[in-house]
C-alpha cells in the first residue's frame, strides 16, 4: 500500500499545477476529475497503510529461544545455516485452564481427598487442559501455509512437529539461523539470532528445536585402571564385589512377594544398546534370545529358583536404530537391568529409543527432534494407561516438566 501512496498523492499535486497553467477548459475538467480521485485515494492509502502497520506490529514474539552467549557476544557467528538445510521442529502450545490443573495435581497426590489416585485418560486431560481443536487446528495450517511437513499430531493437542528448510523456518518465523562457535567447547552450535515472531494470532508457549546449545551426554565414567571397583564398606554380590540388578531389589524392597506381574516399564533413552551387556549386567544370571526386532530376557535371580521371561522392545523413532552410536552404551544397559531386576514379572519393558545422528551436534540437525518424538510416543502416542494400570495422566507428567523446565529448558538438550 506504501507504493499506491507514493504514486498517488504526488498525483495532487501534479495536478493542481496542471490544472493552473492549462490554457484549455478540457484539461481543467480532467485536471479536476484527477484530483478528486487522488483525493480519494490517498486516505484510502493512508489507512490501508495503517493496517498493514498495525498487522506488522501484531506479530507474536515468543521468549527464550536464543541463548545469553549469543545475545552477549561471547559466541561468535560463524555463518549462516545452508537455506536447504533440513531441520525437525515442534510448535508447542500451551496448556489450558491451568489454576484448575494445580489444584488436580494436589487433590491427586493428597491420600485425604477422594480423588486421590484418579487419574485420568490422555482424552479426559485434554478435554479440560489441552488446547482446544480449533486452536491446534489453527497451527497446522499456519505450519503448512508456510511450506513445513506437519508430521505427526499429537493425542494432546499440545505440539506439532513439523520439517521444514532453513529457509522456511527464517521466514517463516522472521530469524535468520546461524552457526555459531560455542564459548565452552570444541564445537559449534546453531540458533536463531533473535527471538521468533509468527503471524498467528494463537498463543504459541515455544518452538522447541532451534537451537543445540547444549547436547545430552552418557553420565557414565569409565574407572581408570586400578581404580577400586567398589566401596570397601558395601560388597554386592557380582563379580568382583559389583552389585548386581538382584542387590538392589533387596536393598529397597526386601524379600516381598510382589514381581510387577503383568505391567510394563516404559524407558526413554538417548541411544541405543547391546543386548549382550544387559546380559552381563546379571551376572550370570541371565540370557537373552531375539525375536525379531528385540529380545526376550530370561533371568533367574536365584539358583533353583522361579525364571522370568521379560520381552524388550525397542520403539524406534525419527530413523533410529538399537544399536548405540556414541561408543558406549553402560546407562542405557543398567536402565534395562535394573528396571528387570527390580520388577523380573514384568510383562515387558518399553525402549523408545531417540538418537542424534551426529554425537558431534554440529552437523546434523534433526537430533533434538527425535528426542522429543520419543518422549511424546512414552507418554502419548502408546496408550499411556499401559504404565500405570487403568487409569494414567500422561498430560499431567508433561504438565509439571513444562511447569518446572518452561519448556525451553526442557528440551535445550
């Protein structure tokens, strides 16, 4: 509209000179006729230009996506992201009705009130505390109205994962993502160089995805040799004094009856893992066998004693595999064999396995995005009552990590 202002109301001008030094009446007349025209014209433009300022004006800018070693200068830009970059994003809305929620979580949680342990179905959470469908709605269309892949939808209404370019995602959201060098490590980083704004008039909670500022990292230590194995205090039971799944269930639970019988444990993990050191981690007392795409844990915790049959089974997601990439898979092994060790009749355990391609994180940008995928299928995309009887409040979990990490914390992993 700026350009129909500029070429209009000079036009008055024009022809007001015009229409006083034209000798001939016809040129006055249609002098005349000009001017009334751009006369009318120009407030139109005006206030056509005023829209479109006002609209501008009305993006929604989100908070907390680029991190304080960029805004202060301490990570230096290296360049911008190739624009046919793919990367992997989800659009995260916020929760509803979020007093009531609090007050939920407290009668839930209270063993006083009668709602104690009530919990409720993926469906029921969303009713009352979901975006609504129109407003999820909304943001697909948005999403796919500026060229991204919706790739999935979510049972709870509160993210929607999308693929896009480089390209896409700096127009799309008004930033021009960069590579940057990070200021602690040997590595680089991307981000966006300001905060996103969108042209959606629903409110948006954070674009998870934007950045890999910091990247998850296996928290096992391997001992240097010599090192003492164990404390001369406490001897387990395993090879070497090391303590074996069977420890820990006598630690913390005794010798009670209860085996998990028939429920199952859902892990997330970062990588994949080899069966054998599962195995191993049982010292002796246990095999596994595979079955198609996962295995069957046979484990007697005692010699003469009952033999459990555990089902693993991975869910892999965004291209994943089973098998580990970062070189060493001790805490995704322990997690298998303490969760079997602690419970040994469970129906099965649940590995929904999300891995970044590139351990590097600098070269590959669709890591981040697993992880959030694999969280998602855990608490929403299986029927989330598989882990917690009949009745479960996947919505709830997710509820309290947004509330504790604001979401943008919880996935600058």
């Amino acid at each position: 509209m700026i350009s129909i202002f500029s070429l209009v109301c000079p036009a008055i001008q024009a022809d007001a000179s015009l229409c006083v030094s034209a000798p001939r009446r016809k040129q006055r007349k249609l002098s005349v006729l000009r001017i009334l025209l751009a006369a009318l014209l120009c407030p139109m433009a005006l206030m056509l230009s005023g829209i479109s300022g006002q609209a501008q004006q009305s993006l929604q800018v989100l908070h907390h996506h680029v991190r304080p070693a960029i805004t202060s200068g301490q990570a230096a830009r290296v360049g911008p992201l190739p624009r046919s970059q793919g990367m992997n994003l989800s659009i995260v809305l916020p929760l509803r009705n979020q007093d009531a929620l609090t007050n939920l979580l407290s009668q839930i949680y209270d063993p006083s009130n009668p709602n104690y342990r009530h919990f409720l179905s993926v469906e029921e959470f969303t009713d009352q505390f979901g975006p609504t469908r129109e407003d999820y709605q909304a943001v697909v269309d948005f999403a796919k109205a500026n060229g991204f892949t919706v790739t999935e939808t979510r049972a709870n209404r509160l993210t929607v994962p999308i693929r896009g370019t480089v390209d896409q995602v700096n127009k799309a959201f008004n930033v021009s993502m960069n590579s940057y060098q990070h200021p602690t490590e040997n590595r680089t980083f991307y981000s966006p160089d300001r905060e996103p704004s969108l042209n959606l008039s629903v409110q948006v909670a954070h674009i998870a995805g934007l950045n890999n500022y910091s990247i998850p990292r296996p928290m096992v230590r391997k001992a240097q040799a010599g090192q003492a194995l164990v404390s001369n205090s406490v001897i387990g039971s395993g090879p070497g004094g090391s303590y074996l799944p069977s420890d820990m269930r006598a630690a913390y639970y005794g010798s009670g009856a209860l085996t998990g019988e028939g429920q199952t444990v859902g892990i997330f993990e970062e990588d994949g893992y080899n069966i054998d050191d599962v195995v191993q981690d049982f010292g002796g007392k246990a095999t596994s066998i595979t079955s198609g795409g996962n295995y069957i844990l046979t484990y007697t915790p005692t010699a003469g004693g009952t033999t459990y049959n555990v089902p693993i089974n991975n869910v892999l997601v965004g291209g994943s595999n089973s098998n580990p990439i970062w070189g060493d898979d001790g805490e995704q092994a322990l997690d298998i064999a303490q969760a079997i060790g602690m419970a040994p009749g469970l129906s099965q355990v649940r590995l929904y396995i999300g891995q970044m391609n590139n351990p590097g994180g600098h070269t590959e940008f669709d890591g981040h995005g697993k992880y959030r995928q694999a969280v998602e299928y855990l608490l929403v995309l299986d029927d989330g009552r598989l882990y917690h009887g009949r009745r479960f409040l996947p919505g709830v979990c997710r509820a309290r990590a947004e509330r504790f990490h604001r979401f943008r914390r919880l996935w600058r992993i």
